[in-house]
C-alpha cells in the first residue's frame, strides 16, 4: 500500500457567540497522487502534453479532468484528422464537438493544413468560438456559408471571383489580397466593396484603374500595407499610380513592382512624392524591370528623404552610381539587394552609412555574380550591429576558412551567415 502523506487543510469556522475560530484539520493523500498540489501546479504541468494525450490520461484524476485542457487556447486541425475519422463521419463530428466542449478557452483555429471542403465543417462546430477569420474564401463554401461568417473576416489571401460581391458583407475585414483592382468594386453599381482596409495587395495595375485607385484611397485612409504590382503603363500611369499613393498618410509598407519601357525611364519624381508625403513609410521594396535596363541615374535621389525608412529591398540591376543615394539612408536596419551591378565601393564605409543595420541580403542574377574578397567583407565585418548576412545566387566568397574567422569573429552580434543556402558557421563567435 502506497505511503500516506498528511498535509494540514485550514478551515474557518463562525462559532455560536460570532467569533471565527480557524482550524487546521489533516488532510491525507496519497503519495503518488496530484491532489496535494494545487490546480494551477497541476495545469502547469499538464500543459506539456500533446493534444492527443490529453484526452488519454483526463481519465487520471478529477483534477486532470479539471484541468488537462485549460491550456489549450491554439487548435490546429489537419488532413490527418479527417483521414482518421474518413469511414465515420457520425464519428468525426461527435470527435469535433467534444473538443469544443471540453477546450473551453481555444482563441484560434488553425485549418490551413487541412482540405477546403471540410472548413465549413469546422467552422460550424465552433461558430460560437470564432471571434475572427483569416482564410480563403471559395465557390465551394456556398452562400449561405459566406452570409454567416463574413461578418468574421478579419484576412482574406485569396478569393474566388464568385465570393467577390460577399466582400460587403466583411465588415470587420483589415487584410485583402486580389488579382486585380477591379475585384473590389461591385460590377453593376461600381460600389467600393472593401473600405478602412489595413493591409492590401493586388496584381495588374491598369492605366483604366486610375479612377478606380482615386476611389479606393478616398475610402481606405487607414491603410497602413500595400502591395501593389504594374506589369503594364506608361510613364504618365506610374506618375498618376505614385501621385495617389502619396495621399495614404498612414501608410508604413510599400512594395511598388514597375516595369519600365523605352524612352521613360525616371522614377525620381514620382518617388520624391511618396517620400515627401507618406511621413509614416518604414519599409519599402522596390522591384523594377524594364524594357532597355537602362534607367534614370537619378532614380533613387528621393530614398534620404523618407525619414522613418528602415527597411528596404531593391530589384534591379543597379549601378554603382544608381547605389551612392543609399549611403545617405542612414536610418536602414534591414537592407536587401538584388541586383547584377555589384562593387566594394558600395560596402566601404558601410559602418558609417548604416550604423544601425542588423540584416543584410545581397544577391546577384546568375552569371553576374559577385565575388566577396577580403577587403568587401572587411567592410561588412565592422558593422556592429549586424545579426544576419545572407550572401546568394551566384555570390561567392574568394576566402580561407581562416580568413573568414578572422573577419567574422569580431563580429559579437552575429547570429546567421548563409552563402547561396548553405549555413556558414566558420568563425562565428560563441554564444
């Protein structure tokens, strides 16, 4: 028979006269058992439990049963699920609805490992516990499935041209992704489906969505992310595109995607807007492609006057004398380059140019690549404050093992180095 164990239970008793008399009375337990501890050491404990043994041991005690699933606030339901309970559905629906009883305090449901057909499934187990919803909506899910957790839609990524007009019905919406501008207006009536937006990315931008644009900046002054991608236009479009841009005042995340044809080349102008007037931007990627690859070497004059910029990637084949702006952009933590034109010029000084940067990413088109010797990572090495350094397609490194621990092992912040995905661990300090 297992040991006992007495520990002392404090009672408080009212006596006839009023006055309260507080008592110690022994109370004896077993040694192997959980109740001498409390609920919360006991649902600490638990907490390190699978999922799937919870349900295994609640049987354990009244207080497992109490407790084993208080912890469970993040529900990932995969194709494994359902392919467990394919021969049974009575089965995989009484499964579904005892996890929402018993998992009380569940705040998100993640179902992006799981097949679409089976999300409205889901979601009507657990209606009463969906506060928000971020997916993809489908022709699949019906309308009836749209008019019921619409109103939930807090992000949507992708959307099927026939659940575009539900997009009324999202009013607590804040994260949209579509192909085209157009998606968002209502195609009889020209109504703005999508308004006070936080976050927007869309494909095609035309020269006919000029208006189009007017109208969604009017209604979605909040926003704070935008994505936008111009495959087409002239050089009067990318203008007018930029011109609007400017009047988000709000915004903090901007990645332009132009293509650039002939004889309209500069950029300048259209950039200096946005610096000028988009006081809030921090990040900004701009991917340019262009018909003659030849730009406007003054493309990039307008970068140092976007006073919060700290995060910035740029895609082209960029010059020496396309980069000298960015030596003045002192403020950068974050800098990628993907670009064909590479030199140690760039890098020289960098400590002084920017004293603040922890990551930085160079990659060059295969066949152009960039050959890092000593003297450029020399120049990389004195920034202090750089955690990771990601060197890739066709960069190499024309060093010694013990060239690169010489350069890299002053470097105390240093947490990754990579060379065209491949880990370099040679001279990285020790934590």
């Amino acid at each position: 028979m297992a040991k006992q164990m007495k520990h002392l239970k404090t009672s408080l008793e009212t006596t006839d006269d009023g006055n309260e008399d507080i008592k110690q009375q022994p109370q004896i337990y077993a040694k192997d058992s959980f109740d001498g501890f409390g609920d919360d050491l006991c649902g600490l404990i638990v907490s390190y439990l699978s999922f799937e043994d919870r349900f295994r041991l609640e049987c354990v005690s009244k207080q497992f049963q109490r407790t084993v699933f208080g912890s469970v606030v993040n529900l990932t339901i995969d194709h494994l699920f359902f392919s467990h309970y394919k021969a049974v559905n009575s089965a995989k629906s009484q499964m579904l609805a005892t996890i929402a009883i018993k998992c009380s305090n569940i705040e998100s449901i993640d179902c992006y490992a799981m097949q679409d057909k089976h999300i409205p499934e889901v979601l009507a187990v657990f209606r009463d516990k969906c506060l928000q919803i971020c997916g993809t909506l489908w022709r699949e899910f019906g309308l009836e499935f749209v008019q019921q957790f619409a109103p939930l839609m807090t992000r949507i990524n992708s959307m099927d041209k026939q659940q575009i007009p539900s997009l009324i019905h999202c009013h607590r919406l804040s994260e949209l992704s579509v192909d085209s501008l157009s998606d968002i207006f209502d195609t009889t009536s020209g109504q703005l489906l999508a308004k006070n937006l936080k976050t927007f990315s869309f494909h095609c931008y035309k020269t006919s969505d000029e208006g189009l644009m007017s109208a969604f900046v009017d209604q979605n002054q909040s926003l704070e992310c935008l994505h936008v991608y111009m495959y087409s236009g002239s050089h009067e479009t990318r203008q007018q595109l930029c011109q609007q841009l400017s009047q988000l005042p709000h915004l903090r995340d901007l990645l332009l995607y132009l293509r650039v044809g002939n004889g309209d080349n500069s950029l300048a102008e259209s950039l200096r807007t946005i610096g000028e007037n988009c006081k809030q931007l921090k990040q900004l990627s701009l991917m340019l492609s262009s018909v003659n690859k030849k730009l406007d070497s003054k493309t990039l004059d307008a970068l140092p006057s976007y006073p919060r910029l700290r995060r910035l990637t740029l895609s082209h084949h960029f010059g020496h004398k396309f980069m000298k702006p960015l030596k003045r952009c002192k403020g950068l933590t974050h800098l990628t380059l993907y670009s064909m034109k590479l030199s140690d010029t760039l890098l020289a000084n960098c400590d002084k140019q920017w004293p603040r940067l922890q990551y930085l990413r160079i990659n060059c088109m295969a066949g152009n690549g960039f050959t890092f010797s000593s003297k450029s990572l020399g120049h990389i090495s004195r920034l202090s404050a750089l955690q990771t350094l990601l060197l890739g397609y066709g960069v190499g490194i024309d060093l010694n093992d013990n060239a690169l621990k010489d350069l890299l092992t002053g470097m105390s912040k240093l947490k990754r180095i990579e060379v065209n995905g491949v880990k370099v661990s040679i001279g990285l300090p020790s934590k």
